[in-house]
C-alpha cells in the first residue's frame, strides 16, 4: 500500500514537472510572437521602428520580440543572435540580461568578423557595466584579436580605450596611460577631432591618477578651448578633474576659484552625477586646506553624503569626507551620527573592495574595515547603554584572541601545505621525466587484472596509450572508454584493465590526470592562460564544466587551481 501511494506521489511528481516545462516553453514561444500587422514586415523596417523608439522600452522590446519571431520562424542565425543582444541592451534584470546574452551566443557561428567583433565588446560592456572585470577585459580582449586580424582599426581602438577603462577602475592607471595614449596617437592621424578631445580628458585624469599633476595640467590645457564642440557634460568633466588636480598641487585657491565656478553651472543629473559629488567633496577639502573651516568643510561633507545616499554612487574619495565626519562627531561626542558615518564607510569600502575599484586609494584609507566594525560595535554598545563588567569584557576579549590566533594558525599551516604542494609540482615538472609504459612485464602490474589477456595486446595497448598521450588525445572534450579503446585496436573490457594495471588508475582519472598535467605545465609557458577565467583554462584543459575541472586539479595536485594561478603570476612578478 505504502510502495502503491509512493509511486503514485512520484508519477504525480513528474507530472507536475512535464507541466512546469511545457508551460515555461510555450510561454517563451508566446514572449515572441510575431503580430499580424507586422509579419510581412523587414529586419531593416523592424530595425528601424527599434532605433525610433529607443526611448519606449514598452514598443522597442515589441518590435525586438517581432524581429526575433521573424528570425526564430526563419531559422536566421545572425537575425537571431541580433535579437537576443537587442533584448539584452534593454532589460534591465541582471540575470534575464545574461540569459538573453547565452542564448545569443548559441548562434555565434553564424557570424561573421565585424559581428563577432561586435559582439564580445557588447558582452564586455555588459560585464563592466556589472563590475565583472575580469570577464569583460576576457571579452574585450577577444574582440581586440579579431579587430586587429581583419584590420579593423576603428574597432581596435575602441576595445583599446574600453580596456583601459577597466585598468582605470582596478587602479592600474600607468597601464591606463599608455592605452589612452595610443587611442589619442590614432586620433589624431585620422583626424577625430572629438575623440581626441575625450580621450585627452582621461589623459589628463589619468596623469593625476599617477601623480604627474603638471603634466595632467598641461593635457587639460591643450583641450580647454576645444571643450565647446562637445557636451556640457565633457566640459564639467574636465573642469572639475582640473579642479581636484590643483588641490593635489597644493594651489588651493585656484583649485576653490575653479570648483566653486563649476559647482555653480552644473547640476545633479544621472550623467554628472560623480563628477557633481566630486566639486562638493574637494570643496569641502578646500575649506579645510585654505580656512581650517571644520564647520563650513561639515556642510560640505554633509551634503556629499546626502549625495551619495541619493544617487547609490560609488566613489572612493568620498572616504575622505566619511572619515572627516566620524572625526567631526566623535570630537562633538555625537555618537548616532558618529556610527552613521562609520556604518556607511564600511560598507562603502566593503563594495568598493568587492567590486575592486581603485584598490590602490583603498590602501592608503585611514579607517580599515576592522577598525570600523569594532567602532560600529563600540558605538552600538554605548548607545544602546549597555552595561557588562570589566571582567566579561576581558573574558570575551580572551575569547577573542584565541579565536583570532587560531584562526590565523590554521591559515598559516594550510598556506604552508598549499604553498609545500605547489613547489612539488613545480620540481616534478622541472625534472621533465616521461614515465614510458611499454614494458607489459612491470612488476607491480597486479596479474589478475591482466588475466586472460595475451602479451601482445598489452604491450600494442601500451604503445598506443603513449602515442595517444603524446599527440594530446586527452583533450578531446568527449573522450569515451568506447573512443580510446577503438583507437587502441582493443575492446571497452581489455582498457580499463591494462589502464589500471599499468596506470594504477581508473579509466576517468587517467584521462583528467593526463588533462590536469598538461594545463599546469602549459599555464606555466604559456603565461596569456594566467588571465583566462577558470571556465576557460577548463575548456582549454578538455573539461565540459569549471566544477569538474576544479575537482579533477584538487584532487591530482592537493590545491585549487585559483591558488594555483595567484602563485604562478607572484612567482612572475618576484
């Protein structure tokens, strides 16, 4: 009775989820659906009704789901593609952005060149657009190795700016430099005049990232007559990144006569928002540097975090106004507003280092993260007005301590093991030895696995195994026990058993330990793998999954192939 009801639940189970994909299908196929009034319509008319409407999300994703209908009922590959990136450019849910992102990339061998191209430096923007820098620069630098292959200067130097986009960010600014440098050098021989001008603006900001303030000044200056041919916006911009370059002069005057002249044009729009909160925080610094006005600087650092509230904007400057307050309040003995500042400088530093932003301006903070929390608790204990004796604190204290220390001794022997782990690798590759398995006699061969199965089946096995290895047979992604054995003259019965025998290994951790050799020796001399993500050193490696690929390196080497990667680029760098 009790197997009869089980059954039953399970059947109505797997009915249930026959139900669910069904219905998840066919509302996907109702998603894009193609109306009456526009089935007799071109890509180039629906194209053009898109662009118009650029402003309407509601009628742009109408005529994108129209224009995919038409290319899915087609079975048009690059119309396809086409559609699922217009899809992407105008969702606004990060994981319905990526879902269209994949699907676009089922069709990529539709493409041709420029819409390769195209494509990987959209899903670079899209993954810087979402901090993800590392997948974008992977991208970027995928479009960049097509644009250069076919000549497609323009392309080129737009991935080359975009890239040096990211290094701004992550806080390698002389890398920066030299990016916006050959932009500008290409500019200026094909006479883009606007480019040019936008490129020497992060020039400029560039050169005071790298602390040559004369020369941010002189690149500022050679475009400041020129600022009127763009966007207000552009002008803000550089004004005020001149601005803030002045106070890294110690010319405090001019720098307050110049922010205070912006301060007064600009206003607090979606586009010049940070440069906007950037005139408040510098003029607020100028208070202090020219007047030593705290009370005047406080409005200024007051209305930076209002600003920043508001907008959800991450700069990491505006630290400086947050340590400002908690110095301010805590003198005043303010203790909610003390901890307000504490508590949003925390978590400002805490998403700047997640998104790894400027790293570099997060080093020379004067209030580090565990510093913070223990204020943030101090001031939560002292408003909230508890009262614990001495002597629980000194227990919890203790407690503490223990625990820090432990933890730290668990750290440090566990990086030891990894770091013992990773030298042997490193001298076992160096002794370059190849093991030759072609002797059917080894003596630690078990013989019963051997049972049955004559000398020279082995010893042709063998040979064979050693030139599958040789030509990197174990990279083919879909190796099978039924694939090797054919191409070793053998059955599916015989390998596994000369493979173990010979091996000492299964069928599957022969194949991945083949696999997890080659990729540790070859991210070794090919050192261009270092920057890949792991998804990609998997597939380089012959792995379907990064899971499996991370398992399969654990379990071979006794590390993770992360720790791995860091060791090999500080090994480089040292």
């Amino acid at each position: 009775m009790i197997c009869a009801f089980r059954l039953r639940a399970h059947y109505i189970q797997l009915l249930f989820i026959l139900f669910f994909i069904v219905s998840a299908t066919s509302q996907e196929e109702k998603s894009h659906t193609l109306p009456d009034s526009l089935s007799y319509k071109t890509y180039d008319y629906l194209s053009l009704r898109i662009h118009e409407n650029s402003a309407d999300t509601i009628a742009s994703i109408r005529y994108i789901n129209s224009y995919l209908a038409k290319a899915i009922h087609e079975d048009n590959g690059y119309r396809r593609h086409r559609g699922y990136i217009l899809l992407s450019r105008f969702t606004k849910d990060k994981d319905a952005k990526y879902t269209f992102i994949e699907k676009a990339l089922l069709d990529i061998k539709s493409l041709d060149e420029p819409n390769l191209i195209y494509l990987y430096r959209h899903l670079g923007t899209v993954y810087y657009s979402y901090f993800e820098y590392e997948a974008a620069l992977e991208y970027y630098l995928k479009a960049l190795k097509i644009a250069r292959h076919t000549n497609k200067e323009k392309a080129e130097y737009t991935l080359l700016y975009n890239i040096a986009l990211i290094k701004e960010r992550i806080g390698k600014h002389n890398e920066a430099l030299s990016l916006y440098k050959k932009c500008l050098v290409y500019e200026t021989h094909t006479k883009d005049t606007i480019g040019s001008i936008i490129t020497t603006i992060a020039i400029a900001k560039s050169m005071h990232h790298n602390k040559k303030y004369d020369s941010a000044s002189h690149y500022y200056k050679k475009i400041s007559d020129k600022l009127h041919q763009l966007p207000p916006i552009y002008g803000s911009i550089a004004a005020v990144d001149e601005g803030i370059n002045l106070y890294a002069k110690k010319k405090y005057k001019k720098a307050e006569q110049l922010l205070i002249k912006e301060y007064s044009q600009i206003n607090f729009t979606l586009e010049n928002q940070k440069h906007y909160i950037l005139a408040t925080l510098y003029l607020g610094k100028t208070q202090l540097a020219l007047y030593s006005n705290e009370e005047k600087a406080k409005e200024y650092f007051t209305k930076v975090d209002s600003l920043v509230s508001q907008s959800k904007a991450i700069i990491p400057e505006t630290i400086d106004a947050y340590e400002f307050l908690i110095k301010y309040n805590k003198k005043r003995k303010n203790l909610k507003e003390q901890l307000n500042a504490v508590t949003k400088l925390s978590q400002l530093i805490a998403t700047i280092s997640s998104r790894k932003i400027n790293t570099i301006d997060i080093m020379h903070a004067e209030f580090d993260v565990p510093q913070l929390l223990k204020s943030k608790e101090i001031l939560i204990e002292q408003l909230e007005n508890k009262s614990t004796t001495n002597s629980v604190k000194i227990v919890y204290l203790i407690v503490f301590i223990l625990l820090l220390i432990t933890l730290f001794i668990l750290q440090y022997k566990r990086h030891l093991k990894y770091k013992n782990r990773f030298n042997t690798i490193i001298s076992e590759l160096n002794k370059n030895e190849k093991k030759s398995t072609l002797n059917p006699n080894t003596s630690n061969a078990p013989k019963l696995l051997l049972e049955g199965i004559d000398k020279e089946t082995v010893t042709s096995v063998l040979k064979k195994l050693d030139q599958f290895e040789e030509k990197r047979g174990f990279l083919q992604k879909d190796i099978t026990l039924t694939i090797l054995a054919k191409k070793c003259d053998t059955n599916t019965k015989y390998l596994p058993r000369i493979i173990h025998a010979h091996k000492d290994k299964s069928f599957v951790n022969y194949i991945n330990n083949l696999r997890i050799d080659y990729i540790i020796k070859e991210m070794i001399e090919n050192t261009i793998l270092q920057k890949y993500t792991i998804k990609t050193i998997s597939e380089e490696a012959g792995f379907n999954t990064a899971e499996s690929f991370a398992r399969a390196f654990k379990n071979k080497t006794g590390i993770r192939p992360s720790y791995y990667i860091r060791k090999l680029k500080k090994e480089e760098t040292s």
